[in-house]
C-alpha cells in the first residue's frame, strides 16, 4: 500500500474521480499545507482530465471567491498562487457531489496546530485513509467520518457506518474514536467500530482497547484522554477477538468470537459478504446496507429461514435467485429501488 498519499481509494474504477474527490475533503478541512498546495497546483495542471473532474465534484456556493482566494497563503516566504488555477475550474460551475464523497463546503477557521478532516463513502463504496502518522482507516459502506489530529490526541469522530482502525502506536497521542456515546481509545491495535442506530459493535481483531461512556454531542476539542489505570462504571476493556455490543441505556455486552467469524465480519475488506447459517432477515439486512436497491420480506415466517452463502457486495441478484431456487419464493419488484421477496403460492 502506498503510504506517501494522505488518501488511497480502494476498489474504485476510476482513479481521476476519485483523486477529485479527495482533494475536495483536504480543501474540506481548510487547513492545507504549503505542500499540498503545490501538490495541488501539480495534480492539476498534468491532465487536463483533473480539472474535468474536479469541475464535477464542486458545488459552488455564495463566497467561493473570497474562500478560495485565503488559500494562498499570504505570509508564507514561498507563495503558491491556487486562485489563478482554480478560478476557471471552480468558479464557473455549481454541480453535483462527487460519486466517492458527500457534499463538502470549504471553510478555514481552524487552530494551526490542529489537522481536520472528513472522509465520507456513499452506498456500496469502500476507502482508505492513510495518515502522516501512519494509522490506516478502512471505510465501510455509507460511512462519515471526521478527524482531528493535534500534538496531543488522534480522535476520529464516526459520525454513520463502519470503520476498521489501524493504529500507529504514539504513547504521547492517544488515538481516540467518538461514536454515539461511547469512546473508544486504542492501546496499540487494530478494530472495527460500527454505529448503528440502535447500538455500537466494537471488534478488536488485534491488540486491545479500552471503552469508555461520553455525553452525545460532545465537541471533538472537549474530549478527554482515557485513563488507562482505573475503571469507571461503563468502561470495559476489549481484547483481541472479542466484541462489544452496547445499546442506549444497556450496559456493555462482551462476548468471545472464534477466528472464523471474525473473518467473516471483515469480509467487506475484500468486496465479499459471507454468511455462515444466519437468520434471513439478519442476512437481507446486511446485503441492504450496499445496495440502493433494497430487498423487503413480505411475511415475517421467512424471517428466521436459515442462510449460509458468499457473495460479491451490491449483488443482491445473486441472493434472489438462491432463495427462488432453494426456499420456493418468488420476487416482485415494487418500484425502481424496492424488491419484495415472498412464498409462492
């Protein structure tokens, strides 16, 4: 893996895109280095295709002049000039989002030492963030994150979806994530931290993490570094092959998983889904999270039919047919982004 890049995109078919992209989320952040912004001025004049592109990805809005305009940086001893460069490529244009990232505003009132960023994946789609400090993050489908990276804490906020974590081990920069009302700081390790809207499953497939409760809403610059040598009520500590189930109010759950599982729950690293004797409904939620096409149940007896299958992520295709063939249903599709699957009759 190429660990000079800031970001590097997996899976994706097309690499201008989605470099498009990320240069939107680091001008996102507002806080570019005189580096980067060279970087900048070079990526876009060697193809005439990047500038294409980041066209597409913009959305102009009311005061771009004057906000692209601060990023040059006036007092630096080495001026890089990026107005007269994106002027013709910006300005002129007000278009959809970029097909890798959300909808992103520039804005660039932030604390020099402090390093912002947002990283953000539509419906099927997976990225990877490579840091400075060398900390890797695997986005999983619909996932949002932000980061502020300072001389004294890493905290990544998981504001939707899922993520793995590769930490660099920093003893004098914790790495911290903020999800729901929970954080989670990493001693040394690699997890999973999926935010779902009735609990938070944290998966510690390396080394060991510590979780901790936090008021929601908490502001990124309120958040305090875990003490490592004492316990609260709520903390739990989470080692490697164990999981973390909390809901809203419930106490943490721990449980062991075997090896196999694990695999399997990581399996969206490699664009594959795998079920190993799963309730259907549990399945069809899953293939649902990365696919605009969603597949409903019409009666709740096919609920707990028992699943065992792999497949390629967004192919939910090939899941209708396994279940015509083998279970005597059938499929209707309701609209252009509905599917109902029920029992023939």
């Amino acid at each position: 893996m190429n660990r000079n890049n800031k970001v590097v995109s997996l899976h994706t078919e097309n690499i201008i895109d989605d470099e498009a992209s990320t240069w939107l989320v680091r001008l996102d952040n507002g806080n570019l280095s005189e580096q980067s912004r060279k970087e900048l001025k070079v990526w876009l004049s060697a193809d005439k295709r990047h500038q294409v592109s980041l066209k597409a990805m913009a959305d102009v809005w009311d005061g771009m002049d004057e906000v692209l305009l601060n990023l040059d940086d006036k007092n630096s001893s080495e001026k890089t000039l990026l107005w007269p460069v994106l002027e013709p490529i910006l300005k002129p244009l007000a278009l959809v989002a970029s097909m890798s990232f959300l909808a992103v505003f520039l804005w660039l009132v932030m604390p020099s030492d402090v390093q912002k960023n947002s990283y953000a994946t539509l419906i099927g789609q997976q990225m990877d963030a490579t840091f400075n400090d060398g900390s890797i993050i695997h986005l999983n489908t619909n996932t949002r994150i932000e980061t502020e990276f300072s001389d004294k804490k890493r905290i990544i906020k998981l504001i939707k979806g899922e993520a793995l974590f590769e930490v660099a081990h920093d003893a004098n920069r914790p790495f911290i994530v903020y999800a729901g009302d929970r954080l989670v700081q990493a001693i040394g390790t690699k997890f999973v931290v999926h935010l779902k809207s009735e609990n938070i499953q944290v998966t510690v497939t390396d080394g060991k993490v510590k979780m901790s409760k936090v008021a929601l809403d908490t502001k990124l610059d309120d958040i305090k570094v875990l003490n490592n040598t004492t316990m609260q009520k709520d903390d739990v500590y989470i080692a490697k092959g164990e999981k973390v189930i909390v809901g809203s109010n419930k106490p943490p759950k721990l449980t062991r998983m075997k090896p196999e599982n694990i695999e399997r729950k990581l399996a969206w690293l490699d664009k594959k889904l795998i079920f190993e004797n799963e309730e259907l409904f549990d399945v069809i939620e899953e293939i649902n999270r990365y696919d605009d096409v969603k597949i409903v149940l019409k009666e709740p007896s096919l609920h707990n039919i028992r699943i065992s299958g792999r497949f390629d992520l967004g192919d939910s295709e090939a899941l209708i047919e396994a279940l015509e063939l083998s279970f005597n249903m059938k499929s209707l599709r309701l609209d252009s982004n509905k599917i109902l699957l029920a029992k023939k009759i």
